[in-house]
C-alpha cells in the first residue's frame, strides 16, 4: 500500500499529480526550490520540504535531498512527474535501494528506451518500423558519406542521448555533411556528456502522432489512442489534439498494436508514451518512446476518461490494470494549448515576473491544469510554461470553437503569454480544416504573429494616447477654474475605443 507520495518536481504537474492523491486518500509531499517556497504545490501539498538553491541542479535535480525530503517525510514512493529527474535510471535505482516505490517502470525500461540508438535497435527487433537511418557513426568520412548517400537527403543528424527537441541537425547535401557531423558531436557532448550521433532519413512534411500505453506488473499492455503533436515550434510542441484528424482507423490500429509491441519489448511497466512520425502517404516509423507522463496527457484523460495519474499509482502498487482494451474507447475531441510565459511578438524570448491579474476560463468542457496565481511571482528558473488549457467537445469543429471561446476568456496581465498566438493557431484555415503537418507554425509564422505585432502597435498607441491624455488634465487642472464641470475624461474614451475587445 502506498500512503504517503513525495512528488519530486514543481509547477503544474505537481499539482496534478497532488490533485489525484488527494482523490486517491494518499497524503503529498511537495519539495521545493529556494525560488519556490510560496508556489502553488508547496501550499497544496500536505507537507513540504525545502531541496536547496534556486538552480535545478541544487534543487530539482539534486538526488539525495530528494531522497533525504522522503525520509524524513517517512513517504513510501516518489513520483517524478515529467522532466527533471523523470527518465532518469539512477535516479529509479536509487529511489528503490533507499527502500521506496518509484512511480513508473524500471531503470532497466528507462535506460533501455532513453538512449535512441538503442532504443531504434530494440525496435527492430521487435518488428517496430523505425525511421530508415544509420547505426553510430564512426570517424571514417568515406563511412558517413555512404551512409548518407544511402539513405538519401535531406537527413537529420541526431544525438543519440538527445532530447527536448535539442540534439538534432538536419543536412540537405554531401557538401555540409562532415561540417554537421564534427559540430553535432560536439553540442551532443556539450549538452548530454555524450557524443554518439547516428543518421535518420529527414521526413517530409510529417505528423507527429505519439500512443498512449499503459502496462501492469502482471503482463497486461493496453493502448489508450493517439495523440497528434504536429504543431510545433522548434521541435517542441505547443498544440496537441486527439482524435488525430490526419489518420483512418484501419491506421489507427495498426499503429496502437505496434505501440503495444514497442512496450512489451522493454517489459514495460506503468504510463508511457511510444512516439511516431508519419509521412504524407500514412507511412509510420517509431521516433522515441518517453518513460513517463506527458505533458499533454490531459486530452488522453479527456476523452478515455481514464485519470493516468491514479493508474501509474495503482500499477506502482503492483495492483493489475483495472481495464482491458475494448473498454477503453476515444469519446468526442480533446484539444490542450500550453499557455507560456513568453512574447511572441519578441522571438518568444520567455517573459518570468509577477503575476499581477488572472482570469482562467471556466464553463463546459474546460480544464486547466496550471500552478500561478494573482501575486506569485514566475521565476526564471525554470520552464516558462503556466498551465494547459484542455477541451473536451462531442466534435472537432465544437472543441476548436470552445478553445477559442475559453482562450477569449483567458486573462493574465503583469506578464507577456501566448495566450493570443495559440487563438490565432484556432483561427488559421489549415489548422481549422486539420490540414496541418510539423512545419504549420514555420510556414504560417507571419499570419500567426500578426495580432502580436498589432497588439505591439497598440501599446505604442496606448503610450501616446496616456501622455496626451497627461497633457490634456495639466492643461485642464490650469484652467479648472475656468471651467469645473468639463467634458468626460479621455480615460474613458480610450477605454471605449478598444471596448470591441478588452482582452
Ligand atoms: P526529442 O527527443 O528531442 O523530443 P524527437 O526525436 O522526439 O526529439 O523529435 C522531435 C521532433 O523533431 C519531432 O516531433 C519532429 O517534428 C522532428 N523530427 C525528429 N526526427 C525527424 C525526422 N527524421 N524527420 C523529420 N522530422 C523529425
């Protein structure tokens, strides 16, 4: 039995996974940062304990305050959430040398997925298509020429220990290949203390379309559908919807039975993610699989009705899946936008400070899973993400109509979000019409920014209207005398002039 769960992270999925103990009877343990004492999980948590510094290395990542924090908590098993310390191997080895449960699979799953030559190796072996590429690379030049003539360009240089949407380099021809190869390895060793990089063929204009699975410790694998992550900026993803509109259900389901081989093949043991790319012409080659909860979840909840946080603490307590697949079905459509802390108008350079005014939206088949509140202050510390915003609607067109409903709704002021360029995402034809592939927000960047180059537009005027409005009362406190009962105020005129919309 599991009584007492430390949560070894921060932010929104912090409190999502608190949220589900509190459901479950489990009592919550929240660590935190120096720059996080009075953020949302601290106060909702039953209890918390300090980790150390503000920098994640000290704090989030530091391994043996967190495992001190569960000891002195006397907690039975630690939840890492996602990032941090989630797909970490030593990290679940440790936790269960120190005698506690370490929410999600085994290091041996978690190392045996988390390096992507292997991974690509194993699924091979297990008949999973992968993305035609290379094995590592060896120093010969003729060697990676070859192999990249064989596999045709564009390809894509990637670091085997990448992730994050870092580690990649693509290459359109023989003349920059080398150059690419000598720079990748040394980023790869920069940024993950590993310089291994290996080939892939680059993919035209494809969708990311990533399974749900989730696995007991008895040998039960079940899918839980897909999820289209194809809006994405710089390899990141920004909107994620299910049902996927781009795939048949004959694909459907035979991209969910190689989902369920791909875990299998690791003896897979909780909530995870198996990642595909596909093509235009509906071929699917595994990318990656991710070890743990996802932060786009919450659609996959939404439309299974499955609460995955409750499920990877069952699993944890080595009770069997309580669901077989044919229960398990996709009803209506779900859509997550992920609200940052960031100006799009500015290079979406991150935008931390104090939150001065929120407004979330509420009503029908709207969730947000989030963490800020009207004085916290948004460090800079850490990812710039404030919550998630997911809809359910029985259709596609009604869930896009109600995220653009929820997001007019939406008001943060105090800091810059992307709360406007995700409502223009809802609005642009190729979204709308679920015509859209990775290179959506590249290719629609200008249509997309252009309410935020507006909205620059308007604070200028909004300055100029303020200082001469401030010209006008001198000019009138000079001459209150002459005329005290004067016109309305200037305020309120400039108030009316934006009344059409005052988000
Ligand atoms: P990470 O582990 O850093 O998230 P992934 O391998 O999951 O990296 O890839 C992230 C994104 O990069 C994909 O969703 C896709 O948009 C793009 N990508 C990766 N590999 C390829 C490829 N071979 N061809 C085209 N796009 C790719």
């Amino acid at each position: 039995m599991i009584k007492k769960i430390l949560i070894a992270n921060r932010g929104e999925i912090a409190v999502r996974i608190i949220r589900s103990c509190r459901e479950m009877g489990i009592l919550s343990v929240a660590v935190y940062s120096d720059a996080d004492r009075s953020a949302m999980h601290v106060r909702y948590a039953d209890e918390a304990y300090r980790l150390g510094a503000a920098p994640s290395s000290e704090s989030y990542l530091n391994i043996s305050a967190i495992l001190n924090a569960a000891k002195k908590a006397k907690a039975d098993a630690i939840h890492p959430g996602y990032g941090f310390l989630s797909e970490n191997a030593e990290f679940a080895t440790k936790v269960k040398a120190a005698g506690l449960i370490f929410i999600g699979p085994s290091p041996y799953s978690i190392t045996a997925m988390g390096d992507k030559m292997r991974a690509r190796e194993l699924m091979k072996k297990a008949n999973v298509p992968i993305v035609p590429g290379s094995g590592a690379l060896s120093d010969s030049e003729a060697e990676i020429y070859s192999m990249a003539e064989e596999i045709g360009y564009p390809v894509m240089i990637k670091a085997s220990a990448g992730g994050g949407g870092k580690g990649m380099r693509l290459v359109h021809s023989a003349k920059e290949l080398i150059a690419s190869v000598k720079l990748a390895k040394s980023e790869a060793i920069t940024a993950f203390g590993n310089d291994a990089v290996y080939l892939e063929k680059y993919l035209l204009e494809p969708h990311h379309i990533e399974f749900q699975i989730l696995a007991d410790n008895h040998g039960n694998v079940v899918h839980l559908y897909e999820r289209e992550c194809s809006v994405q900026r710089r390899h990141q993803k920004v909107v994620e919807e299910t049902p996927s509109p781009f795939i048949t259900d004959t694909i459907r389901q035979e991209m969910a039975l190689h989902a369920i081989s791909a875990a299998k093949s690791v003896n897979y043991s909780g909530a995870g993610t198996i990642e595909f790319l596909m093509d235009k012409n509906h071929n699917f080659y595994f990318l990656e699989m991710n070890t743990r909860l996802q932060v786009e979840h919450p659609i996959t909840e939404r439309v299974t009705g499955v609460d995955l946080v409750k499920a990877q603490i069952k699993v944890a307590m080595n009770e069997p899946l309580d669901l077989i697949q044919e229960d398990i079905q996709q009803r209506g459509h779900s859509i997550e936008c992920r609200i940052y802390a960031e100006d799009p108008g500015n290079g979406f350079r991150p935008s931390p400070g104090l939150i001065k005014q929120i407004t979330e939206p509420l009503g029908l088949g709207v969730r947000t899973d989030g963490y800020v509140y009207e004085g916290y202050e948004i460090p800079v510390y850490y990812d710039p993400l404030i919550s998630k915003l997911i809809i359910w609607a029985p259709t596609r067109k009604e869930a896009i109509d109600r995220m653009k409903r929820a997001l007019f709704e939406y008001k943060i002021t105090g800091i810059k979000t992307n709360i406007s360029f995700v409502q223009r995402i809802m609005e642009a034809p190729a979204f709308v019409e679920g015509n859209y592939n990775t290179h959506f927000i590249d290719e629609h960047i200008d249509e997309l920014l252009q309410g935020d180059q507006k909205c620059e537009q308007r604070e200028d005027i909004a300055m100029i209207i303020a200082y001469l409005d401030y010209q006008n009362k001198q000019h009138k406190r000079m001459d209150f005398h002459k005329d005290a009962s004067s016109k309305s105020s200037n305020w309120k005129n400039f108030g009316r002039l934006f009344r059409h919309n005052p988000y």
